[in-house]
C-alpha cells in the first residue's frame, strides 16, 4: 500500500515547474505575475511539504536537483492533462466567440486594422480580442489562443512563429530638414533619443547594428508605453526605435519615416499559441490559415 503524502498545492507545483524550466526564481516570477519572494515562498512549502530539496541555490543561480529532474516531466505532464481535462468541461460551441489573448500594442497597431478583413473574409467567426499584458493562461479561462511575445518556448503548447522583431529609427518628416537635417546615423548626435521603458536595449541595439559610438543614449525622454513613445516622435519631439511591424500604417501614411535603411533583427518574434487540442477547432484552424497569410507566411 502507498504511503499518505500530501498533495502539494497548485501555486507550489506551478512555481517549481516555472522555476525548474527557466532556471530563474525572477524569471519564473514574472511569467507567473507575482513577485520573486512569492514564488520562494511558494516552492519552499512545496519542498517542506514533500519533504524534498528541489533546487540548489547558490551565488551563481539556481540549480535543479535530482529529485527535481525526476519531479520536473511528471509535473509538467500532470499539468497538460488537467488543462485538457477543465478544456473539456468548457467545450466551445462552434458559433462562440473566439476568444484571442495578446499585448494591447499589439492589438492596437496589428490586429484591429485587420479585423474588418478578417469579418469579410469568414464572417463566420466571432472574434473577441483580450488585451492583456499577462501570458494568458489556457486553464480554467475562455481563451483558445495566443499570440505572445517571446522564444516560443512554452512546454505542453503547441507554438507557431509569426512576426520576427525588426527594430528601426523612425521620427518626424520635420527632422529630415532643418539647420540639422537626418541625413545618416552619425546625424543622430544632434538629435533627442525617445526611449522606450518597456525595451530600454532597443537603442543599444541598434546602434551596435549601425556600428556607430558615441552616441548618448540617456539624455532623451522615456515612455511608459509604445504609444506614447511614437506620437512623441510623430510630434517632432525626437527619434525613435520602433517595431517595423507596428509602425506601419505611420509610415505609409507619411506622419512617421524611417531615416535610415538600417533595421536590426532582435531575434524575438510573436507567435501563435495555443494547447494542441485547439487546432482541431474549425474556427481556430480557419482564424489560424489567415493570420498566417496576414503575417506573410502562406
């Protein structure tokens, strides 16, 4: 007969399997959205109440046991089958709503635009866009996929790749005229840099695709947020690193241009995710076939 152990709880196997897979209590902490003392906690009663060590922790990181090893596939394994198993309790009907989680830039710049053409195309489909700056989760929630911003690396999902990132300096149609005039990188010197909070390695990026020192990079305003950040640099108020995807419609309604030739692979893209089991929705594999043909990919 098996002896008692008792059940973990889910917040402790959540964060050891976050932890154990990205090698980073502050990693796993912000995947998760909670704090980094919060995850500790959580896989410290995890390991109290299995009576386990899990993790090494040492001044060069985290390091996964042998049991943890051991533990790690169970637990991940145990986690798909109830995410299939609340899937199932929640079967969609073929007419509901199709329910898409992504970043609220991304859904501003990239997706509404393209809605109109999605209804035109498969009126059909109901789509409902949830805006989030959290990873949805696919377990006990309405969404059926994703879009995420990242490596693609999200275990027990299946994980397609859409949009890689290309970073490019774009600014005023003004700033290409004046006492000094936007002519080449080295021009930027005489320029205010507009920096992103979200990305604040965007401009030393770029500049290092560029080839080019020297250039101060702290001495610009920060944005909280993208759309802040491109209507400074609509306004004339200095240059700015963009995501060539979301700028678009901008540049080719002329109230933003891109100076430079020069763009820089970040190598981070956008991919669509969701559990296996979605793509055998009909509406997921038809949302799907466009969104890939909208990404260039088909």
């Amino acid at each position: 007969m098996t002896a008692h152990v008792p059940i973990p709880t889910m917040a402790g196997l959540r964060a050891f399997e976050a932890v154990a897979r990205l090698r980073s209590f502050r990693k796993a902490a912000a995947e998760l959205s909670v704090t980094t003392s919060a995850v500790s906690h959580q896989v410290r009663g995890l390991e109290e109440a299995l009576r386990i060590r899990l993790f090494e922790r040492g001044s060069h990181g985290v390091t996964v046991t042998g049991a943890g090893q051991r533990f790690l596939p169970e637990v991940q394994a145990a986690m798909d089958r109830l995410s299939l198993a609340i899937a199932d309790l929640h079967e969609r009907k073929p007419n509901a709503p199709l329910t898409i989680s992504m970043l609220p830039t991304f859904a501003v710049r990239w997706m509404i635009p393209r809605v109109a053409d999605l209804k035109r195309k498969h009126p059909e489909i109901e789509v409902r866009l949830d805006a989030s700056m959290e990873a949805a989760s696919f377990t006990g929630s309405d969404v059926d996929l994703a879009i995420r911003y990242g490596q693609g690396n999200w275990p027990g999902l299946h994980c397609e790749p859409l949009i890689a990132e290309r970073l490019i300096p774009v600014c005023s149609p003004a700033l290409l005229e004046g006492p000094r005039p936007l002519k080449e990188p080295a021009d930027l010197a005489h320029h205010v840099l507009l920096r992103n909070d979200a990305h604040p390695e965007d401009w030393p990026l770029w500049l290092k695709a560029a080839r080019l020192k020297g250039i101060d990079i702290d001495r610009g305003p920060s944005f909280g947020y993208s759309e802040l950040l491109l209507r400074a640099a609509s306004e004339g108020l200095g240059v700015a690193v963009a995501r060539q995807h979301l700028v678009k419609a901008e540049l080719e309604a002329g109230s933003l241009v891109a100076p430079f030739d020069i763009t820089h692979e970040v190598g981070i893209r956008y991919w669509l995710v969701c559990p296996p089991r979605a793509l055998d929705d009909p509406r997921v594999a038809t949302f799907r076939k466009w969104l890939l043909a909208e990404a260039g990919l088909n």
